[in-house]
C-alpha cells in the first residue's frame, strides 16, 4: 500500500467510505465520506506524542484485540497516510493530546466527516472477506477456554511485529506451549453454518504448522482435517514438506474440546478415520481456522453498488468461467475474495486482470455495449395515456435503468440496459419493446414453429444463457428427446410474455415448456426472479382454466442439465401421448376462446399486425406447395 | 433412452427410506464417531461413520452383520453435530428396517410382553418413543383370541419405557433389566455395605 500510494496517478483514500455511486459505465459520479481523523493530514509528523499521553486504552483491532492501543493510534505500521487518528467512540475529551502536540497544531477536535462527489470511470471492487466467529461452536470452546484461539491470532503472537514480538505463548499461562494442534474447517464445510469451502485455510493451516516447526523443531504439531485440497502448482510439494518435518495430519473433524481446568490443557475427541478408532489426545494451545465468510457490510455494498450477490453472500461475477472478474453492471470489476474465498495468487490474479479490464474503460472515447436493449413508446406509456405511470417497468428492471420522473413517460438510461427484457413482457401497456427480440419478431417465430400440426408439439422458450445451452449439450451428448419439441430462445425467462404463452395456445400448441437459468445462475441479476413469479401467475391462471397437468411446464434448467431437458422434455410428450387426440383437441377448442380474449390488446402492439398478416401468407404458400406436390 | 436402473441396490434401498435421503452427503468426517455415547460406553466396535460407507458401498451382508446397525439408541447426538446434516439415526435405523425384513434379528434385548397379564389397556404404545408397540388380536393360552399388546423387535430399542408405564407389570426389558433387578441394583447403590443383611 506504501509503494501504491507513492505513484503519481494513483490516490489513496483511506478511511473514506462509499457513500453512493450512480450513473453508468465511464460516467459514474460516487459519492464518498471521508471520516474525521480529528488530526489535520498535511501537520501531522506522526511523531506519537499524543498516543504517548493518552491515558485511554482500548482493545486494538489490528492486533486480534490481543494488545491494546490509544484513542490516539495509527491503525498499523503500514497504514497511509502514516499519521495518528482520534477515535472519538473511546476518547475522553481529556484533551492532553492537543497539549502534547504543542505548536504543530494538528489535532483538531471540530473536524467533521466530509462528503465527497468523484467522476469515476470504472471501479474495482476489493473489500476482501470477514471471519466466521468460532465461539457460536460451542463444542470448540472458543472464548470460553483461554487457550483455544483462531489462527489470525496465532499470526499476531507470531509476527515479529506483534504484541509478544513474536514470542509464541498461551494466553493463560504464558508460557511456550509444546503440543499444538490446528483444527480445519472451522464453520466452513458446515451445512449448519456455512456450507462452502474457505479454499485456502489448508494451505494456511500448513504454512503456519511449517513456520512453527522452523522455529522451533521441538513443538508437536498436529493438523485436523475433514480433507487436505492442495490443488495449485507447488502445493501438494509443500504438503508433502510439512509431512516429511513430522507435522502429524490427521483425517477426522473433532467433535469435542475439553479443558483441564487445572492446568489449562485441551483434549480434542476426534475419530482417527485411518485407525477407525476414536482418540482423544492432549495439547498445550489450539487454534481454530475458521471459515471465510463475506464482509459484515457485503449486503449494505450490493445495495450501494448494485451488484448481485451469489448465494453464499459473496458478490456475483458475470460469468464464473469466461468473466470472472466482471460484475453483471459494466464498469464495476471485483478482485480478491469480495467474489470468493480465494488465496494470494488467485487475488493477484484477479486484480490485475480487473485493473487491465478497468483501464480498457479508461482508454475509450467510445464504449460498445450489447445491442439488445429495451426502448420505449412514448406515446403508449400510460404516464402519457391515462396521465400516471403504473411503474412495473422499474420494479422489473434489475439494474436500475429505468428513469421514471414527473408526468413523462418512462425512459430506458441505454447505457445501463443489459437486455434482459424484463421490463418489456412486464409493461401491461406493450409499452416498451427489446431491440432484436420485439414481439412482432417472436410472434413471427412461434407462428412458422406452429404452423404445422400445432397440437402435436412441445413449445419450448429458452432462455439464452441456461436452458438453451442446456438443450444444446442435450443435443450434443445424444440425449433423446422429443422430434416433437420447437425451440425457441430469448435472452432472459424475464422476457417470456404472457402474451407469448397465451398466443402459442391460441395458435393450438399442445403442450409448453417455460425454461430459464435457476435463480443463482440468472445473467441478468434477478430476471430469472421476475421470469418466476410471472410463470407461477400463469400456472394459476391455467390450473383455474382448467388445463391438463403438464401441458404448461415451468423448469430452470442449467447449460450442464442436457439430461433434465431431456427428460423434461419426454415427460412433457407423455402428457400429450397419454391424451387422445380427441380429447386434445377439444380441450385446446375449449380454451381458445379465453386465450383470444386474454390477446384482445396484443393486435395493437406495433409490427405485430405486418408480423400477422406475413406469417399468414407464408402459412398459406406452405400450404399450397404442399397441395401442388 | 433410459437411465432407471432396473434392480434396486441396497444404498437405493436406504435412500428411499425417510430420513435415508441425504446419505450421499457424508464425507467421513467420523465427528458422529466421537460424539457417539455407545461407542463409548456400550460397543467399542459401534462406528455410525463406517455404516454409512458400507451402505453406500451397498455391503449388505457386512452391514447386517455390523453393531451400529442394531444399538443406535436415536439420541440424535450425532445429528446435532454433523456437519453435513444427515439425520444419521434414520439413516441406521432404515438400514436396519430392511435387516429385519431380511429375516435378521437384532442383537439387544427387546421388550417382552407378559401375555397372561397384559389387559391391553395401551398406555405402553402411547408411551413409546420408537412406535415399536401395537395392541393386537392375538390367540393366547388359557385366554382366548384376545387384544394384547405386541412389540415389533425391529422398532424397540429397550430403553424400558413400556415398562415404566405399565401398571400390570405385564411388559419389560428381559435379563439385566427386569424390575427386579434393577431394584437389586438400587439397593446395592444405596445402602452402605453390609446393611442389607
């Protein structure tokens, strides 16, 4: 951070929070709150006279609260500026520290926060992880027996620079302890807590054991482990190191830590799983690895950033594979484990890859974006026709680009509009069109899909990213299915209209298949979300018309599930192969009526009557030629 | 093109039982070894972790033939503490649901019923934990075709309840837990030495 903060063009800011970021990519203004040092930045020396009359102390975070520190303090010994700060949350106002620092005048008590806007262009994302708090395990014992502690704070009694000066001792003795174990998995792997790997704390476990056993080849030292992942290049070499410096590994996740209260020695009750015995063995200090966790603030972030978050609570990458540094919002690039557990390399890696992806921003005069995006008609909007907006666009809209202000009709911001459609099948009013997907477009499609044989097929609509790459690897892993299925791919489920649904049904398709990504795996951050709720509503809406079981089928499908499209896609042939022809056709009689009225407005929508009028004459040439031949 | 495997496999078996579902899930951790209180009080040999292997491996014959399949008490202990959250009592205890259909029988000592005394009066099946007791129409000597009660020795786990509860003292936990023994045990505990006599 000190060579960072050398370089000309670049400015750090610390202890300067996000406050608000809005606008669109190469255009974002934010917002940020630079917090009151209460220590005037360009007098301070730092030369310590203050904290040295502080009569407060307090826990001192950076050191694992193992060391106390002043209300005056520098947060480390790398932090930049290198200049004191006041903590007023623990000051006392005794004010002896304005005494101290005599005529370099540099503390001053009235400094409040101060708000602060920036042009950015791109940001990058890099708020790094939290720790899982051990001591909700009650059976490890942490914070109740002195000598269990994390290994971050074993890194504090073993850094040279620490509170100990690097002198490993056990808080309740002080003494140097001689039998050591590190426990794995710690909140991590955990179904009850946090059910993902942390993907580094086995490197980390062995590192630390290494660096003890360097110091001090007399400790015993022994790793718990439910697995050993040693994944990278060189790290199963230094695995197999730490075994050949006698680091006992052993498989097995300790059920139970108990405490001498004599002598404050531990006891951990482990199954050995390669004795299939159960042990229970004696050590000096215990330290926990416990599992990485998102950031105590990652979901007041998203909000302020507008990036999605995965499942687990870290934030969402576009692409887990092809962009993993990109957010789903242009311009906002992630690096480190704010998008996953990761290790020094990974986070390295990550960075400079988010740095070169942000420069690419920095560099253009002129940014492309995808080209389909929404667009509205003024003229159909009912701010403009019944003089108030409904506003469903903007609920549906996940990134925000939407603008609705005052009396006039909605606008579509382009350059945040990824084209999920969402807005477009929402808009009660057809209001709103998707370059390259209109309704007209798709109307066109599904018409030539069913203009044959209507009740003898599957309509499938596909959403781009999952289930259309679901049905592709159906496809090319020789799955079977259905020569009855026709296909049909939007960008998003969100896009999926019920016009569409209720139209494939009205042109007499047996049977429909609403498909799109699950919700973790939607492209478009929460379209899948909308996609959803507009499908079960249709479900409803079906059931209470009475429509066979299965006719109308709503699956999330990924572009690794070939064999679930497949299956779904049989299934759903089933229903109409268990239905006679009779009955089916009667049925799709029976509803056609109340889909037409359901489509009284849809005539309307522009192209759609062209879209009509063409594809009834290509019908009618098919038609014909067939009659000729 | 069909995937349905035609024969079902033990594990299958096991997996289709309530509770059996998540099996998969175990990663042989072993922390429902050591929590195990019958591992280490009652059986030594008792090790839940190595039963769901040998269902997953569908060793059949081994996992009959294995305590755990027979002593698991249900205390949930295990349950509370796995990391994966298999309910591994329901895991054994389907696993020991389709030993009994084989005809196995199990190692413990399980509930009798006196069925001269027995007057049905249903207060054993209310009470117990397991659902192991049922009143039955059953032919008995000397009595007739009548109502008593009847333990399922798949289900019971002896842990004495029934005969608790029972105000005929017509049900109990057979050898070394009769109602007499376990007073002979009290008094042995209570009395200073010698006092007896």
């Amino acid at each position: 951070m000190v060579d960072a903060a050398r370089q000309p063009l670049i400015d750090v800011r610390t202890f300067t929070e996000v406050e608000k970021v809005e606008g669109f990519v190469g255009n974002f203004k934010v917002t940020l709150r630079e917090k009151a040092k209460h220590v005037l930045a360009d007098r301070c020396n730092g030369c310590g006279d203050c904290a040295r009359v502080c009569p407060v102390e307090v826990p001192n975070y950076f050191e694992m609260d193992l060391a106390p520190r002043k209300a005056a303090y520098i947060p480390m010994s790398q932090s930049v500026p290198l200049i004191y700060t006041i903590d007023l949350d623990t000051c006392i106002h005794c004010y002896k520290c304005v005494e101290a620092c005599g005529p370099l005048e540099a503390i001053d008590f009235s400094q409040e926060d101060k708000l602060v806007e920036e042009d950015i262009g791109a940001i990058v994302v890099a708020t790094g992880f939290g720790h899982f708090d051990p001591s909700v395990m009650s059976e490890y014992g942490y914070g109740r027996f002195p000598n269990v502690i994390t290994s971050m704070e074993m890194e504090r009694l073993n850094n040279s620079a620490g509170p100990t000066s690097g002198n490993l001792i056990r808080p309740s003795d002080h003494k140097n302890p001689r039998k050591l174990a590190f426990i794995n998995c710690v909140g991590s792997r955990d179904k009850r807590y946090n059910p993902s790997c942390s993907n580094f704390c086995c490197m980390y476990s062995i590192k630390n054991a290494v660096l003890l056993k360097q110091m001090n080849p007399d400790v015993d030292i022994t790793i718990y482990y439910i697995d050993i992942r040693t994944p990278s290049k060189g790290y199963e070499e230094f695995y197999d190191r730490a075994r050949e410096m006698g680091i006992h590994f052993s498989q097995g996740r300790p059920s139970l830590i108990t405490e001498d209260p004599e002598t404050h020695n531990l006891y951990v009750h482990s199954e050995d799983v390669g004795l299939g015995q159960v042990t229970e063995k004696e050590y000096d200090m215990i330290m926990l690895n416990q599992a990485a966790i998102p950031q105590p603030d990652q979901n007041h972030m998203s909000s302020v950033l507008n990036v999605a978050q995965s499942p687990g609570g870290w934030f969402m990458e576009y692409h887990p594979k092809l962009r993993p540094m990109d957010s789903p919002t242009d311009g906002i690039f992630f690096a480190g484990a704010c998008q996953g557990p990761k290790d020094i390399p990974s986070s390295v890696a990550q960075g400079s890859a988010a740095a070169s992806r942000a420069s690419r921003i920095l560099h253009s005069e002129e940014w492309e974006i995808e080209p389909t995006v929404a667009v509205v008609w003024p003229e159909r909007c009912s701010a403009i026709t019944k003089g108030r907006a409904c506003g469903l666009c903007v609920k549906a809209c996940p990134y925000g680009a939407v603008r609705l202000e005052g009396d006039k009709a909605a606008e579509i911001i382009t350059a945040k509009c990824h084209g999920c459609g969402g807005c477009v099948a929402e808009c009660p009013e057809d209001a709103i069109t998707q370059l390259h997907y209109t309704d007209a477009q798709i109307l066109a499609q599904m018409r030539a899909l069913l203009a044959d044989k209507p009740e003898e097929k599957v309509l499938a609509f596909r959403c781009h990213w999952c289930s259309y790459g679901g049905a592709d690897l159906a496809g090319t892993s020789h799955f079977e299915y259905t020569a009855n299925e026709r296909g049909l791919r939007v960008m998003c489920s969100a896009r999926m209209d019920t016009d569409f649904i209720y139209e494939a049904y009205r042109l007499g398709a047996g049977a429909v298949l609403y498909s799109g990504c699950h919700p973790q795996d939607c492209h478009y951050i929460t379209g899948q979300v909308i996609g959803a709720k507009r499908a079960d509503r249709l479900k409803k809406i079906f059931d209470r018309m009475e429509m066979s079981e299965g006719r109308f089928r709503v699956e999330w499908i990924s572009a690794a599930e070939g064999d679930k499209y497949a299956r779904v896609l049989n299934e759903m042939q089933a229903v109409l192969d268990n239905m006679s022809p009779e009955e089916l056709k009667e049925e799709i009689e029976k509803l056609k009526p109340d889909m037409e009225k359901r489509l009284k407005n849809f005539p309307g929508v522009p192209g759609v009557p062209e879209a009509i009028d063409y594809s009834n004459k290509l019908a009618k040439a098919i038609t014909d030629q067939k009659e000729v031949s | 093109m069909s995937h349905t495997p035609t024969v079902k496999s033990f594990a299958d078996e096991v997996k289709a039982l309530p509770g059996g579902e998540h099996l998969e899930l175990c990663y042989s951790c072993g922390t429902c070894v050591s929590k195990c209180m019958i591992q280490q009080k009652i059986e030594p040999e008792y090790n839940p972790r190595r039963l769901l292997r040998m269902v997953m491996m569908n060793m059949q014959e081994e996992a009959f033939e294995d305590p755990t399949t027979w002593l698991c008490s249900a205390c949930d202990l295990c349950y509370a503490s796995c990391p994966q959250k298999i309910h591994i009592s329901r895991v054994i205890n389907a696993a020991k649901a389709i030993a009994v259909n084989h005809g196995k029988k199990t190692l413990i000592n399980t509930a009798m019923v006196n069925q001269q005394t027995c007057v049905a009066c249903g207060l054993c099946a209310e009470a117990c934990p397991y659902n192991a007791i049922s009143l039955v129409q059953t032919k008995v000597p000397y009595r007739g075709i009548i109502q008593i009660a009847q333990v399922d020795p798949g289900l019971c786990m002896a842990c004495g309840l029934c005969s608790a509860v029972c105000r005929s003292t017509s049900i109990g936990i057979p050898e070394k837990f009769t109602d007499e023994s376990i007073i002979e045990n009290l008094w042995d505990w209570m009395l200073p030495q010698g006092a007896r006599n």
